[in-house]
C-alpha cells in the first residue's frame, strides 16, 4: 500500500491543473454583451458557453495560450477553428443540433496554475456568447495543503485494512486494469486524463467521454467511458491499437463494466503489450463490438 502514495500524489498535482470555470459574468460592451469568465478551482460550474450554428463565438485570453495543444470535440463539425497567441474563434457548421454539448481543452503556455482551461460549450438557437475574455485566478497554497491533507487521511483509511478498493475490480485481473478498477498497484507508471476523448475519424455511434491514458513499462492502457448515439448497445469484442509505420497491437482481454447504450455512460478498459514500440506516436485506436460488424476508429492517440 505504500506504493499508492506515490501513485496518487503525481494523479494529484496533474489533475488539480485542469479547473471548471468560475461564475459568468455579462457586461455590454460597444459590440453587444461580452461574457466574462474567470478561471479558478475554487469557483463553481458555471453554464456552458452558447453558440450558434455559423456564428462565430470568439475567446480572449489574458495569458498565451498552447495554440498547438487545443482540443475541441466534434472538431470536424465546426466550419472555422482559429487560434492566436490569446485568442480562439470558433464557428460550428450546420451539422450540429440545437442543444448538444461538445468540451473544449486549452493549455496555457506558462506554468502558472491553472495550466488548463477545460469548458463546455451548448449550440443554442437564440442566445450567444459571441465574445467571450476569460481571465485567470492561481490556486492558493493553502487549498493545495487542504487536498494533500485530504489524500493522505484516504490513503491512511486504505492501509487500516478499508476493503472496498479491491473490490470493485473483476477478479483475475492484473496490470493497468487492476489498477484503474482498484484492485491492485503498479509501481511506476505515467498517466494523462482528457475531460473528453479523441473524436471519431467518421461520424460513427461510439464515442469516447473521458479518456484516461497510462504508460508503464512496455504497457500501454486506457480507461474509458463510452458513450453511444444510437443503435444497437455496444460491448467491447476486440481492440488494436495501430501507428503509421505499419505496427499494431492487439489488446488483451477487453474489459467493460456493462455494454455502451444511448443515454449513458459505460466504463471499459483497454491495455496492451507494446514490447516492439519505440513509445513514440501519434497512435491510433480501433474498437469493434463483439459481433464484429460495427467498428470505430480513434485517431492521433499520443501517451505520456
């Protein structure tokens, strides 16, 4: 169990820099309202962002921004995708329903926590954000100590002998999956979350809602939640994993907790033995269901 610690605390420190945004704010400005966000840990989940289909919605930042970095789900869906040093614009085409929801990733450039924005945006058919400035509030040291001190009393309860981590994973499970479901640990490993997955190469049922990463070693695996559209429910048959010279590897036994149906979420974990892979992506990712006539593919996978 002492090896949990140091598992936790790097999951700790990576997962504090990515922040919902504070309250809104909507002051008029010369060009109509301008919605004005601060982002900061302590600040509640505020509504998502509203656009509307082929208008454009534009985010000032007031520090650079990762321009290379910026992830948008649905991307393909939106006509213009533009970014500067401090500046995103965003305009969704008609492909997209009145209602959806889609997340959007922005990595800062300096190291100043919060190093990432992490927002839903809504289409809407009347009211739109169409300028949007967002500033940023640094974590206090003393809601670090707070947290800290919070992990070790939970890891302290795990050593008194607390059994219900193991319980939650499948029996006869190892590895990364063990660990992702609670049942056992890996001593050194590196791990990357994404509040949202990489989308879908073509307009597919499956989709990816979060995306946690692992690499460890010559494994590599994922924690996924599913989320599907329509059609039939999807259980996991098979995954590879693939890259552009040619390589591929085929999972080990797919694990899901129940199958993928609209509507819901269904938690599943994928891990691979890449003892041939020089670790370098980008990678990517085919899932098929478990009559193997339906498959989706996930592209431009990179690990920690």
């Amino acid at each position: 169990m002492p090896s949990c610690l140091s598992v936790a605390l790097p999951v700790l420190l990576w997962s504090t820099c990515l922040l919902a945004a504070a309250p809104h704010q909507e002051v008029k400005g010369e060009a109509g309202e301008v919605l004005r966000v601060e982002v900061g840990p302590e600040g509640t989940s505020a509504r998502p962002l509203r656009m509307g289909l082929g208008l454009s919605t534009t985010l000032l930042f007031d520090t650079d921004i990762q321009q290379d970095q910026v992830r948008l789900e649905g991307r393909a869906q939106f006509v213009r995708v533009s970014t500067g040093n401090a500046l995103l614009v965003l305009v969704p085409s008609g492909e997209l329903r009145v209602g959806e929801t889609l997340k959007l990733s922005v990595p800062y450039k300096d190291a100043t926590l919060p190093a990432r924005l992490v927002l839903t945006l809504q289409v809407q058919s009347e009211a739109v954000d169409r300028q949007v400035e967002v500033s940023r509030r640094s974590r206090s040291a003393e809601s670090y100590r707070q947290e800290a001190e919070q992990l070790r009393a939970e890891l302290e309860r795990l050593r008194q002998g607390d059994a219900r981590g193991p319980a939650l994973a499948p029996e006869g499970l190892e590895g990364f999956r063990a660990l992702v479901l609670g049942a056992g640990v890996v001593e050194r490993f590196s791990v990357e979350s994404n509040d949202f997955g990489p989308p879908c190469q073509k307009p597919c049922a499956l989709s990816i809602l979060k995306n946690v990463k692992y690499q460890g070693g010559t494994r590599r695996a994922f924690y996924l939640e599913l989320g599907l559209s329509g059609g039939a429910p999807w259980t996991i048959g098979r995954a590879v994993l693939f890259n552009g010279k040619g390589q591929e590897w085929e999972s080990l036994t797919p694990w899901q907790a129940a199958p993928a149906t609209p509507g819901s979420k269904a938690r599943a974990t994928l891990e691979f033995e890449m003892k041939d892979s020089d670790g370098r992506g980008p990678f990517s990712l085919r899932i098929w269901d478990a009559e193997g006539t339906r498959s989706a593919l996930f592209p431009g996978i990179v690990f920690p």
